[in-house]
C-alpha cells in the first residue's frame, strides 16, 4: 500500500492525512524447512478494515464484462473484457496456490497520473489471482491488463508465487498522457529469500536475451522454466525519452532511476528489509548504515541465501518484528513509556524548535488493517495444497488462522461486510482483535506477554492439526474432490470462528486481571467466607522511570521527611 516519501511527510506535518505502507517477505521452496514458498504480506492503513476476501470460481459467456473499482477508494474506474473462467480466490491466494501480495513505492511523482486508465494495482492483482494457475501465469495476466487498459496506480513492488516459484514484480506508469507501465519481474534463486517494504529494490537486472531473460513482446516465452528476467520492451528507452537515464543499458538500475532511495524510503521502509535479512543470514550488520539513512549508496542485495532453513511460524515471527535487536529496538527509546510499548501514534515524522525528528517504522505496526502469510505446497494437490494463514490487526497481536485455499467460503467473523471501519461489531475478528490489541499498548511488558503466550498456544496447535487435516483430506480426495474441499472449508470456517470466539473470551479475562493499572489474581474463599478480596499487585511504573520523573522535576513530588 501506499507509501508517503520523507519529503511529502515533512510537508504535510501536522494534518491528518492517512499514510499507507506494506511489507512483505519472500522464502523460495529451498530456503524453508519443508519445501514450502512462502510470501508474507501485512496490509498496512489506518483506514482499512480488515476482513477475508473471497471470490467464487465462476464460468461467464463470452463478450461478458467486469467493471473495475479502485481498491483502495472504490472509485469506479471502467470496464474490462472478463474472462470466461475464473477461478477462486480466498484473500489473497487462489485454489491453485498463486499468491500475490504488494507494498506501494510510489517513485517518481510525475508517473504518477494517468487519468483514463482503468487498472489500479489492487484490480491487477485480484484480477491475476481469478485468471492464473501459476506465478508466471500471474505476471502475463497483469502485464497484459496494464498494456492493454492502462494503469492507474503509483510504483508498486509485488510478490507473486506459486507452489514452485517467487518473483518480485516492479512497476510505475508512465505520467499523464502516456498509457500503460514499464516494469521489471525477477524469479528469487532457489535456496534465496527476498523482501521489500515501500522503496523500489530491482536495480540491474539480465538484459533480454530470449531465453534466461525476455520483453514484453516475447512474453509467449514466459513459460519457459529457463527465464528468470522478464521487463517491459521501453523500460530503459522510456527512462531515455524523460531524460531519467543516460547510460548504457547494462548499468541501468530499474530502483535508482525510477524511485531514488532517499532517508524515509532507507530509515522507514528498507530497515524492515534489513531488520528481516539480519535474522536469517549473520553480517548484515555492514548494511546498518543504510538501512538507518545515513549511507544511502550502501545498498542492500536484492535477496540473500539465508543461514538457516525457514518454517513458517519463522515467517510470521519475521511480520511481528518492532527492531528488536537493532540499535533501532522500538521497547528501548524514551517513546516507548514506562512498558516498553514498541508503537508510535503518527504523524512519523515531528519538529521541535523547527527541527525535524521522526519515529521508527517497524514491521508490526499499529494501524495494519490485515495481514497474512500465504504457503504453498507443490508435493499436495492444489486443493489441499495451499494454506492462507490469515490475522487482522497489528502481527505482533493477532492470530494466523489456517485457511485452505480451496474452500468455498470464509468464516462469518472474517467474512467482508460484517462491520466495517465506522461500525464496531463484537462479532467480527477486526473488532475482536483490536480490542485485544489497544488494550495491551496502555501496559505493554505485563499485557503482551500473555498475548504472546496465548497467540503461540493457538497457532502451534493449529499446526499440530494440519497435518491431520491433510491426510483426512487426501483420503477424501481419491474418492471425492468436492468432498475434500467441502472437509476443508468445515475445518477453515471452524478455525476462524472459535478462533475470534476465543480471543473474545481472551480479552474478558485480560480486561479484569489489568483494569484501573492493577493486577489481581482469583484468591480462593476461605471457609466461612462468602467471598474474599482477589490477590492485588499494584507494581506502578517501575525504577527506570520514576528516576526518570525525578530528573526531569527535581523535588516537584519530593515527599517532606
């Protein structure tokens, strides 16, 4: 989603524009413990309500046509050919294990506008998902739609996978009065992961040579297993003809011409990369300088060969990071208040005596409106295959709930158009979390640990359950395909529900054990009682910050001996 550069934050400091921002991380087959791809995506703003998507596969007549809204303001956009077959789509994953996600980059500003378009990125991606069978499927899709309808959108990276392959996917349009995109697609080497978090990371890439790397134009070659570079035919002609770009074509960098790092695309969006690499690979440390701002020709690799096999919990431990570890480590700066609350209410970026400071941009962010880790498994059938761990609300807080890809409906508590952003429901999972969510930042070291521990007991058991759940799923599905999907549209649907019906729970017990800055424990009734006062601690604020409060008063609260 969106991304503001750090010059725009400075200029609309103080007013209340909402700022839109994503992360993803990106695990190829052989770099996870099982052979799983993995992509993460954490759908990042404070107007968006979170909720499960799902589009049904359908067959049309042909000549039938699909109208087009933006997904980010519901604007309507136009019409558009529809497919005769699509197929179905449960958030962002299809039943064939495709998987989309993206962050926005925005890039040059002047690319920005082109009004006749039709294709917003949020279209294209969604759209792809309902016409693909596999990633590259997927890149063919989009790139068509935009050279054929136009493209409405800022810079956008996107991730796109499949049981066998990930990609990163880089586009931006081509201003008002141009139609279309230029762009550039990378597979992930094998044994690698990648990520990217609202700054462009394509630099140089493989110049066309109509096998290992094609245009647009060759696209018919795509599904050649050998290509792992795909770019659109003007993508440097286009950047030469606007006087981006005056170099040869091999040291053009796709990044430095059409979204130039500068402090908040290193300091806000790419320490998520960073703080991300640093935990799977040692010596990531030499890239601290850039990933702070500070050393912005210290650029990172595009992806790195982790240390260590990844699972996926690791996958989603990696989206509920707040840099700790990092000389950025959210818990520690006076920010954080007296419990170590990792979360900063915006505006990002603020001035004191006309000087601009600024928060940290973490991972796991307050505002995230969903997030999700889609892993697909190639040695399953696509029906059992795919699992879309599903949350809403901030990572650090929420529960991934298992979600087959194949099921043909999602749970009434996750379902869209059950609440939304100005209408509160106790019986959606939005709701339900984030509850649970703001209540733990007002006492963050003494409420979160319990969420931790509660979100690890779930998760973990829902884990143990998979593997039972696919066996009972393939035996079904030698007799009965639709009986296996139907068995695990049961399990997805009962997943999300309790899941939401618990946490509701969770937050009853959480409210009465930590209200008015307490902490009480049940106490047993003594016989000859008909009630006894519950176990109290009242631990204030602690040491630190008391000292803190003297230093900053003196004797203002000093107590007369």
């Amino acid at each position: 989603m969106k991304k503001l550069s750090f010059i725009v934050l400075i200029v609309i400091l103080g007013f209340n524009i909402p700022s839109y921002s994503c992360t993803n991380f990106l695990i190829t087959k052989g770099a996870s413990v099982d052979g799983s791809t993995f992509i993460s995506y954490a759908a990042d703003s404070h107007v968006l309500y979170g909720e499960l998507y799902h589009w049904a596969a359908a067959k049309y007549p042909k000549g039938t046509m699909l109208d087009v809204y933006e997904w980010d303001t519901g604007k309507y956009l136009g019409k558009i050919d529809q497919a005769e077959e699509t197929y179905n789509v449960v958030g962002n994953m299809n039943e064939y294990q495709v998987a989309i996600g993206e962050t926005t980059y925005g890039g040059r500003s002047e690319l920005h506008h082109q009004p006749d378009a039709i294709i917003d990125y949020g279209s294209m991606m969604y759209i792809a998902l309902q016409r693909s069978k596999t990633a590259r499927e997927a890149l063919k899709v989009m790139t068509e739609l935009v050279d054929k309808y136009g493209y409405y959108s800022e810079g956008e990276s996107i991730s796109v996978s499949d049981g066998n392959e990930v990609w990163i996917f880089e586009i931006i349009g081509k201003g008002e009065g141009k139609k279309g995109a230029v762009w550039v697609a990378r597979r992930i080497p094998d044994g690698y992961v990648c990520g990217h978090a609202n700054q462009a990371r394509i630099r140089t890439f493989p110049l066309a040579d109509g096998k290992k790397s094609i245009t647009f134009s060759q696209r018919d070659k795509l599904n050649d297993p050998s290509v792992e570079c795909y770019y659109s035919d003007d993508v440097i002609s286009f950047a030469r003809e606007m006087k981006y770009f005056d170099g040869e074509d091999k040291d053009f960098s796709f990044s430095d011409t059409y979204a130039p790092v500068d402090f908040g695309g290193a300091r806000f969006c790419e320490v998520r990369v960073w703080s991300f690499f640093r935990s799977v690979k040692a010596g990531m440390e030499k890239y601290y300088d850039y990933a702070s701002g500070h050393n912005l020709k210290n650029r990172m690799p595009l992806w790195i060969k982790p240390d260590r096999k990844i699972a996926v919990e690791d996958v989603m431990d990696f989206m509920r990071d707040h840099l700790e570890g990092t000389p950025l480590d959210m818990t520690k700066d006076m920010g954080a208040g007296p419990f170590g609350c990792p979360y900063r209410w915006r505006p990002l970026t603020w001035k004191v005596d006309g000087v601009t400071y600024c928060n940290e941009r973490a991972t796991s962010t307050q505002q995230t409106g969903f997030v999700f880790v889609a892993q697909s498994r190639s040695w399953l059938p696509h029906e059992i295959g795919g699992i879309f761990w599903f949350g809403v609300d901030d990572a650090a807080s929420t529960v991934f709930v298992p979600m087959y890809s194949s099921i043909t409906k999602v749970p009434e508590a996750y379902a869209v158009g059950n609440g939304d952003m100005m209408d509160f429901t106790m019986d959606a999972a939005f709701w339900v979390f984030n509850m649970v969510s703001n209540f733990a930042y007002t006492r963050y070291s003494y409420i979160h640990p319990e969420i931790r521990a509660e979100q690890t007991k779930l998760e973990g058991e829902f884990l143990e359950e998979i593997d039972k759940t696919d066996q009972e799923a393939l035996a079904k599905y030698k007799t009965d395909k639709n009986a296996a999907i139907a068995y695990l549209t049961d399990f997805s649907d009962n997943a999300g529900n309790e899941t939401v019906k618990h946490w509701r729970d969770f937050y009853g017990y959480l409210f009465a054990k930590y209200m008015d800055g307490n902490i009480k424990e049940k106490s047993e009734v003594p016989e000859g009682y008909k009630y006894y006062p519950a176990k109290l601690q009242q631990p204030g604020y602690g040491e630190d910050w008391y000292r803190k409060i003297v230093d900053e008063t003196g004797d203002h609260f000093k107590v007369p001996e």
